[in-house]
C-alpha cells in the first residue's frame, strides 16, 4: 500500500515537470537554428522565333520541373554553377548555367530555336505540287507555288501530306533530317457521268442501279450534274441568283446524294455548265455575250444564250454554286463549258473587254492570247475559293486543243490552264473527230489510235500542276473498245470518266470490282 502511494507521488511530479514550459537556458548554450531553404531561381523560357511563351522542361540533374503555359518555372540551386538543360517538343534543347541569382523578380531568360523542316511534294513527273496540306503534330502548313514547305517547331512523328484529287501520303520522320521530300500519286479515277435530271439522280430507282453498277465494277466515282447545259440547276440550293432567275427544277436531293455517295465509297464530283448559260444570260442581258447585228444576246445554233466570260459579273453564278457544292459534300467540282461560245455565228461575237473585226483579228495572236487569259483567270479564281476548303478543281476542254496550236477561239490552251487548276479533262470523243483525222476515213473506227495520239501529244504540254483525267464515250463504240480505252488512260496513270448523255451504262464495258 505505501509503495502504490510513491508512485502516484513520482506520476504527478512528472506531468507537473511536463506542463511548465520549457526550462531555462543555461549560460554558454545557444539555440540550433534550422537550415534556410535552398534559394530558388525563377526561369522564362520564350520561342526564339517568335519570343512567345512555351511549355518546357528545366533539367538540373537533380530534379526536373516543367513550365507553365507562361514560359514560367523555378529550380532549386545549391550556392554552385549549376548547369540547367532547357526542353520543349519542337525546339532544339538550351542550356543555361546558373552561377548567381538573377535580380529580384526578374527571371532568367531561356530562349529556344525551333526546329525547322523543310521539304517538297511533288507529282510523278518531279513537278512541284502548291497548295497540299502538309501536317506534323500540331503543326500544319500549306506548300508554296513550287511545291515547297517549311514547318517551324516541328516534332518527331507522322508527317501526313493531302492535296485534292491526289492520294494522300504519309512518312514517319525521326529528326535524323531537316529536309524531306514526299511524292503523291493522282487518285485513280473511274467514273460514270449521272444526269441530275429523272435519267440519273432525279430518278430513286435509277440511282439505286447506279450504286450497284458501282459496288460491282471499278467505278470508284460519280460526275453528278449540278448545272446543265440550258443553264437550269438541277438541286436544291441558297444560291438567291439562282432563283431570282428561275433556273432551280430540284430533281434530287442533294443531302441524300451525298450520304449515298459517301456510304458507298464513291468520290463525289460536281458538273457546272459555266458560260453557256440562257438563263441567266437572256435574264441579264448585261452579262451575256451580245450579237452585234441585233445589240441583243448572242444565241448559238440551238437557239441558247452565252454569258460573256470577260464579264467577272457573270463568274459569280457559277463560282457561288461551286462553293455551296464543295461546302456541303462534294469532293471536286468540275466546270464544263469553260470557254467562249462556239457552233454559231461567232463573227457577230461582241464581249465587253474585245470583238473582232475580221477572221484574221478572231484567229490573231492578241485576240487569242486575250481568251487564253480570260478563262485562265477564271479557273485560277475558281480554285483560290474552292482549293482551301478541300475541293478539288476541274475543267473540261476540246480534245483537239491537246493537239492543237492555237486555242480553236475558245481560250482553251493546255499550258496555261495547267497552270490554274488541279484536272483538266479533255473529252476524247473520236465519233466526233472529222474524216481524214491522223488519215483515217471514220476516225470512230479507230478510237484506240486517235486516244493514244491525243494522250501522248497532250502530256508533254502540261506546264503546271494539272493532271489530265479524259472523258471517254460511251456512244456508238463496241464494249471490248471502250475497255481498250480504259486501260489506255490507266496505262497513262490518268484514270477516265465515261459520257452518257442518258446515263445509259451496264457491266459489260467496265472492269469488274477486284
């Protein structure tokens, strides 16, 4: 019993002890003060090319830290020289090595060369492709008129390369050069000309025909018209001049087209009836070409009226339905009746820019330099809208000018309209070509050689990125021939489209789906 009372005593005196507070310091003893942090050294790193802020990487060797999206970021450091490796994706590494601290508030500055890439696209002829889009991670571009780029912070990975009407590539690039060059391959194109009236699309039980024609054969496309011939617009569409003018019959719906297209993997192209347009011409009469004998517009032999190319008033039409069309599905827009008026009386042809006094002035060098022009910035106009938004951009020209030294007083030349587009589609019909053509009594009988001969003598004067993609006949030709016409294109790496002016096709002319 006494000893339990000695412990409660010791107890209390302990926890009494406990609660008085620290005990006094005893003279000659001090205090341990704990050690400062180690100072700290606040960094901004800036792209050297443009002295913007960038996310990096601040390598001590002892520890890393990242930036904020500021370029701001702090390191420890331990009183020595202390080297500070600087990283960011898309710029070449810094170094920095901190031997004091900066100033108070102002951090040390790091700025960072970016890597840059270099390169070129190119068709298979070397020529140098403008306007494909050339992507490597985040950043994209678009190649110069030579086929040339430049990626600025460019980062190890995929480099993809897409232009329209041209396959799309794609190379892995691991920083081991600062220069590539990418060729591309036009896209092979087998297509049927489909009418936008109840002969092809304006018809559900044709269309569906069409799509199963496609599904079993190599036809990989459809040339679907937008606009005819008399000028009429064959869908739905907000274009107000079109209406103003009453040209719009919707025979299709142009939504559904699309999907149908798309679901069964076809290329989506648009025909636009471009010049010839009696419409339009006859409801403006100050856009249309004017007979000079009468003061009115100017009709061919079928009695249809023709816009006046040099009149930029009377591009916008056709330029505003090409836009509608890419904006909403399409993959390339075609223009047909580029060109000035033919098959009538072309020596009363007046334009607003020139007319002609004689045949010598009609067929001169200045007068067809003039047209040349004309219908070249057309196109080039067409494809600054229309390129940028994805779509590709077309024209159909006279065979004959493959051939031809002049432009046959339609403005159409094969060097310069190479040189504002992306296809040009030469319509090789030999039913059409005269007798005595290359000495043959029916041209028509001889498709095979006056193809080959257009061909051959029509490449060598594509001066700049265009590729050639020929229409083909369907009319009043054997099906084994029309095959042996297909494969003279293909051979050519050109692919072909076929014209049928009543959508008229079957499986026995075309190759079958491998």
């Amino acid at each position: 019993m006494r000893r339990r009372s000695t412990l409660l005593l010791v107890a209390t005196v302990l926890v009494t002890s406990a609660c008085a507070g620290p005990a006094a310091l005893v003279a000659g003893e001090s205090v341990i003060q704990p050690e400062p942090p180690a100072p700290e050294v606040p960094f901004l790193v800036l792209g050297a090319d443009d002295l913007t802020p960038v996310t990096a990487e601040l390598d001590t060797g002892a520890e890393v830290v990242a930036t904020d999206a500021d370029g701001h970021g702090t390191v420890l450091w331990n009183g020595e020289p202390m080297p500070v490796t600087v990283r960011a994706p898309g710029f070449h590494d810094g170094s920095v090595v901190v031997e004091s601290l900066p100033d108070a508030g102002k951090p040390l500055e790091v700025r960072l060369e970016p890597v840059v890439l270099t390169g070129t696209v190119s068709g298979p002829d070397g020529r140098g492709l403008p306007g494909a889009t050339v992507t490597l991670g985040d950043v994209s571009t678009r190649t110069n008129p030579d086929g040339g780029f430049t990626l600025v912070r460019a980062q190890v990975g995929d480099l993809t390369v897409q232009r329209p009407a041209w396959e799309p590539a794609t190379l892995t690039w691991d920083a081991s050069t600062d220069e590539v060059a990418v060729d591309l391959a036009p896209r092979m194109i087998h297509a049927l000309r489909v009418g936008g009236d109840n002969t092809g699309a304006g018809s559900d039980a044709k269309w569906a025909e069409l799509l199963d024609l496609a599904d079993t054969t190599e036809v990989n496309a459809f040339v679907l018209d937008t606009k005819n011939e008399a000028g009429v617009v064959l869908r739905d569409t907000e274009v107000p001049l079109a209406h103003e003018i009453g040209s719009v019959a919707e025979y299709y719906d142009l939504d559904e087209r699309i999907r149908d297209m798309d679901e069964h993997g076809l290329y989506k192209i648009t025909r636009i009836v471009t010049f010839q347009d009696d419409f339009l011409a006859r409801h403006h009469p100050e856009l249309a070409a004017i007979d000079s004998s009468t003061g009115q517009p100017w009709v061919n032999n079928r009695n249809l009226a023709w816009l006046d190319p040099t009149d930029r008033g009377a591009w916008e039409l056709p330029l505003d339905l090409a836009e509608e069309a890419c904006r909403r599905g399409f993959d390339e827009v075609q223009f047909d009746y580029v060109r000035f008026p033919s098959d009538g009386t072309i020596s009363t042809l007046k334009f607003d820019e020139f007319s002609y006094d004689t045949w010598d002035d009609y067929y001169g060098a200045e007068a067809t330099a003039k047209r040349v022009e004309t219908i070249a910035a057309f196109l080039k106009a067409a494809y600054e809208r229309l390129n940028p938004m994805g779509c590709a951009v077309a024209a159909d020209i006279f065979a004959i000018t493959l051939e031809s030294s002049g432009d046959e007083g339609i403005g159409q030349q094969p060097e310069a309209l190479s040189e504002s587009i992306d296809v040009l589609s030469p319509m090789i019909y030999t039913y059409t070509y005269r007798k005595g053509w290359m000495g043959f009594d029916n041209p028509n009988d001889h498709a095979p050689e006056v193809v080959t001969a257009a061909l051959d003598a029509g490449i060598p004067r594509l001066k700049g990125f265009s590729i050639y993609r020929p229409w083909l006949q369907r009319y009043n030709i054997p099906d084994d021939v029309i095959m042996q016409l297909q494969s003279i294109a293909d051979e050519r790496g050109l692919g072909w489209m076929l014209w049928s002016a009543t959508t008229s096709f079957d499986a026995g002319f075309l190759p079958p789906a491998e």
